[in-house]
C-alpha cells in the first residue's frame, strides 16, 4: 500500500510517500535517518513523551547513529527512552520524505515487542521525560498522524 500525504515541519512543507514494506534491505543506508517502533509490552502500546516528541505523545525511536544497523538503533531506541528490550522486531514500512529542495530521506517504521528491564527513569539524551503503556485502539487520545499513522499502527497491531 502507497500513501502519499504533505505536512508542514518547522515552517517547510514536505512530501511523504509511505509504504509496507517487509524487509528495509532495498533502502539506500546514506538516505535513511530514522527508526521509529509501534512497541508493545503484553497487550499494551508503549509511547512515550517529553521534548523529542514536542511535548506530546508519540512513538519510541530517533536518529540511526553511524554504523548502527536499523535494527541496532531500534534496539538502542528502546533501551534509551523506555528502559525495555526489544524481543522481537517486525518491518512495518517506510516514509519517503522530500524536502522542498529535492533531498529525499527515509524514515523507517518496525513493530517490536518488547519487555521492561527495569523501572523507566530518564532517557540519557533528556528527550524522553515519560513513558505510558496504552490501549492501541486509544492511541488518537494521545497522537493522529493521519492516513499514514493510521495505516502504520494498524499494520503493527496486525504483525504483532
């Protein structure tokens, strides 16, 4: 399935392109700069809020750090911001981003399941300030992506 959608970020308007995708091994590694995870713990959907999400709710994830693999920054995501390891990690698809200049960039989507190592305190990086375990059908209470938030979460509530 191909969305196509615009939104404004910091007073730019950029295109995105989303699509399923089951593996990420197609993508060219220079051009992706994001890894995000609908993360579940039993039958709950963890997010998570603090400044990285601009004071509201949203996914755990961030920036892939150089050499780390998707997986690798998945993983590091999740211990990081919610002080969880990822037990499982499914690719749900990716976001095609382009700027208004023409640079294109990828952002890529996985469900994970995930369990707590321990009590959430702080993320190292401060971006995190909180996290909350959720019922997936209330997740508009917290955040609303549109058509593609929509198509990722329900592709992750599907492959978990």
């Amino acid at each position: 399935m191909t969305i196509n959608s615009t939104f404004t970020h910091k007073g730019r308007v950029l295109k995105v392109k989303y699509y399923d995708l089951d593996s990420f091994s197609s993508l060219p590694y220079a051009k992706c700069q994001q890894v995000y995870g609908v993360c579940f713990y039993k039958d709950k959907m963890v997010i998570v809020s603090g400044e990285g999400t601009s004071g509201g709710w949203g996914l755990v994830g961030g920036h892939i750090e150089k050499g780390e693999t998707y997986d690798q920054t998945l993983r590091r995501e999740v211990r990081e911001e919610t002080n969880m390891r990822v037990l499982k990690s499914y690719p749900i698809g990716v976001q095609e981003v382009t700027t208004p200049d023409g640079k294109v960039v990828f952002q890529l989507r996985y469900c994970a399941i995930v369990e707590p190592l321990g009590k959430f305190e702080k993320d190292p990086a401060g971006s995190v300030t909180e996290i909350k375990l959720i019922n997936s059908e209330d997740y508009k209470k917290y955040f609303d992506w549109g058509e593609i938030g929509e198509r990722i979460i329900q592709r992750a509530i599907d492959l978990k």
